[in-house]
C-alpha cells in the first residue's frame, strides 16, 4: 500500500472513530478563544487569563460543578504552554498509576528541563491521603505541575501540605446565554449535526438551557440524543418539547453528600433567619424535589427555632417541634405542606438569638474559669450534718415574696454581676427583657438603698 494509499486509509479511520464520540466531545474547544464561561477568570486581564497567556502555569485545583469546562480549560493551559500531558481519573486510578507519571515526568525534565509536564487528574477528591501525598514532593520542586479538578469543596476533600501548594479556582455554572452560545456553536460547526437539518424553535432552545442546569456537556448531550429521536420529514427533524424531556431524564438538583447539599440547606435556614418566608419555600421546593430527607429538614428547622427565633415567639418551637413529628408519621408527598407550614411560620416569626448566645457565654466562662463552688445558701440540705455545716442557710424562698420574686445572688461570688441572658426588644422577648429589668435593675438598687 502507497504512502498515499496509507494516509487516507488513516484519515478515514480518524473520521469513522470521530463520528463514534460523543458531540460534547467534538465540540470541545481547543483554544482560549473558543472557551465559554468563566469570564471572572478568563476576561480580559483576568488572572487566569494572564496566567495562561503567558505561558508559566502553576499547580492548581479547579473548583466546580460538572460540565464548565475543568477538563477543557486543563487540556488548553497544556497547549498554550506547550507542555506535555497525562491525565488520569482518580475514580480508575490508584497510586501505581500516579508513581508512573511521576517518574515520567522526571525523566523528561532530566532529557529537556525546560519542557514543562502537566498532571492532570480528574475527581482528585476521590485519591485518599497517601495517594494525595505521593503528588506534594513533585509538585514542590517542580517536576511536573499539577491541575486537580474537583467538584467537592478542597478546603475539606484535598489534603492542606497539597492545597497549600496550589492555587484554588472556583468555576462557576454557565449562564443561559453562555448554554445558548455552545448550542448555537455545536449547530453551525460540528461534522454532523447540520447535516440533520435540526429544526427547534426559541422554547424548545430554552427548554434545553433549562433542564442543563449551566452544564454545557447535558446540554449538548441532550441536543445530539433529540436530533437522533426526532423523525425526519421532508429533510428536517423537528425538535420539540416533549423530546427535550425525553432526552434530559431528571436530575438530582445536588448530591445529597455533596457541597450543593450543605449549599442548599444553608441558603434555606439563611432565609428563614432573615424573615423571607417566600425564599424559604423556594429552597424548602429545592431540596425536596432533589429528594432530600425530610426529616433532615424538619431536624434544622426545631434547631433554628431555638436558635434564632427563641423568646421573641416561644410556639416557634412547638410549631417546628410539632412539624418534625407530624413529618415522621405522615411521610412525602404530604409532608410538604407540613415543612411548608412550619418554614413559613419561622421565617415570619420575629427573631431572637439571645438564648443562643446566652449559652454559648456561659459555656465560655464554664471552660476559662475553675470549678466554682456552689454557694451553700444554694445548696442542699436533706440532713442534720448538712445544715449544721451551712448548707441552705440564708436561702430566700421566692413564693414568699411579693411578685413571686427576691433579689439573691445564684451565681458564684466571682460571677455574681454577670448577665448573659439578653433578650431583645422583639416578640415577647420585649416583655421578658422589661420583666427582668424591674426585677433584677430596679430591685437591686433598691436593695443597695436599703
């Protein structure tokens, strides 16, 4: 066979093994140019940007949901710099695999130090610590540089000697207008998607961009799998709706073990501490359409009561009590309403943390001082030895006084003036705080009078 002969035999082997792989993977951009999103880091003087273009990349770990382009932004930093490259998954492979690289690397800076090598592994949250430790000698003195793609947080996945010699990027979601450009990109310029003769009105288009959730990869995906479902007629394949929903199976809205989890839940008791009932209920919708536990819900929520609405409403806590064990006997669907009812009554409650606080204080003292004595008038005395030895003597039974109340010392004599309950000017807290001040203020200066 002609060297001729050869090469086309070669190239139509390459098109026949293209037209195999998936579109998000024809699609994927080569250049800095062609990458979509990420414009906080790859704009125009960006650090990224300026990073990249210039050819000396370090050791780093990109941060970030499925489908914004970590593998892609990795495999251009290599192009751009001219580096050679390895990539792995951390989900197949083990420290065999990593030592190899290594002593790759070390070989080919030894033939040609100049030429920079690039680690890349994919889920490096998945290596555990003695795999992480085996990369921190290499990365420290420069024999390869590393990009770690990760979509759990580092700051708790990525061992600290590692994270300490990397920088950490967070890639954000793609926007609707970014989803729509890589769409729009994969219908004009891939081999084979214009030769279907795609047809999808503006609804359907953002139906894709919707269900995507910024992943450019479900979205193209889900663009590829509709153009194959679609009936052709007269030349065309018609898109539409319900083959879009079809294509896009739903999803988890976040991994249950995950950062969006903690995210979630997070965003959720913020609103109910910042009196949104009406953003409570969107992320109590989130959550449990991503098939969280309800019970994990109606737990946070009898936390909260106490720890943010407290005094100012004290059925906050009943309502949220009550909430958690109507939860446990009903279950999903209807728990729902269930969560929804107690959200909207906590996120509307007015808001106290002075219990919280208060607790928090005294356990403060509790660790910083000594095991203070309990003073004797406070004490005990069911025998004969124990008040002939003080204890109980000089207590002031409070019944006996006017108003149910006398001014006492209860705490140790070290910590007698100190306060620590606070109650605000809120709710019924209000009331409390006013019943205290005449008790407790007033009182004892008419005490100190006498």
């Amino acid at each position: 066979m002609s060297s001729e002969n050869l090469d086309l035999f070669q190239s139509g082997k390459k098109k026949e093994a293209d037209s195999f792989r998936p579109l998000a993977e024809r699609m994927r951009p080569k250049t800095l140019e062609a990458f979509t999103g990420q414009k906080h880091l790859l704009g125009s003087g960006k650090v990224l940007q300026t990073m990249i273009q210039s050819g000396t990349p370090t050791s780093m770990i990109f941060w970030g949901p499925p489908g914004v382009g970590k593998t892609t932004l990795a495999k251009i930093i290599a192009n751009e710099s001219q580096a050679d490259f390895f990539a792995i998954s951390a989900v197949t492979s083990g420290l065999a695999d990593v030592r190899k690289i290594l002593s790759q690397a070390k070989q080919k800076r030894k033939i040609n130090p100049k030429k920079k090598t690039l680690f890349f592994i994919d889920e490096i949250h998945r290596f555990n610590k003695a795999q992480q430790d085996a990369l921190l000698h290499a990365v420290e003195d420069g024999t390869l540089i590393l990009i770690g793609a990760t979509t759990e947080n580092p700051s708790f996945e990525v061992i600290s000697p590692l994270l300490s010699r990397c920088r950490v990027y967070q890639l954000n979601p793609l926007t609707g207008e970014e989803i729509q450009s890589v769409l729009k990109r994969a219908l004009q310029e891939d081999e084979q998607l214009p030769s279907l003769n795609l047809i999808l009105n503006e609804k359907v288009m953002q139906s894709i961009i919707h269900l995507s959730e910024g992943d450019a990869r479900i979205a193209l995906n889900a663009l590829e799998l509709c153009g194959q479902l679609a009936p052709e007629k007269n030349g065309k394949r018609i898109i539409t709706l319900e083959l879009v929903k079809e294509a896009v199976q739903k999803k988890a809205l976040y991994d249950k073990k995950g950062d969006y989890h903690y995210d979630t839940i997070s965003a959720f008791i913020k609103s109910l501490r910042g009196s949104d009932p009406d953003a409570a209920v969107y992320w109590l919708a989130r959550m449990l359409s991503a098939g969280e536990d309800p019970l994990f819900i109606a737990r946070r929520m009898v936390i909260l009561a106490s720890e943010d609405v407290g005094n100012a409403d004290p059925m906050g806590l009943i309502v949220a009590n009550a909430a958690f064990q109507s939860v446990h006997t009903v279950g999903m669907p209807e728990a729902r309403i269930i969560l929804s009812q107690a959200a909207t009554y906590l996120a509307s409650a007015p808001k106290s943390n002075a219990s919280y606080m208060a607790i928090e204080e005294a356990l403060g003292d509790v660790e910083k001082t000594s095991s203070e004595p309990v003073p004797l008038h406070l004490r005990n005395a069911p025998t004969g030895l124990m008040k002939a030895m003080g204890h109980a003597e000089g207590y002031l039974y409070a019944h006996h006084y006017e108003g149910g109340f006398v001014v006492q010392d209860y705490l140790p004599p070290d910590l007698k003036d100190k306060i620590y309950y606070k109650p605000k000017s809120i709710g019924l807290e209000k009331t409390i705080k006013k019943r205290l001040e005449m008790w407790w203020v007033k009182k004892r200066a008419e005490k100190r009078k006498k």
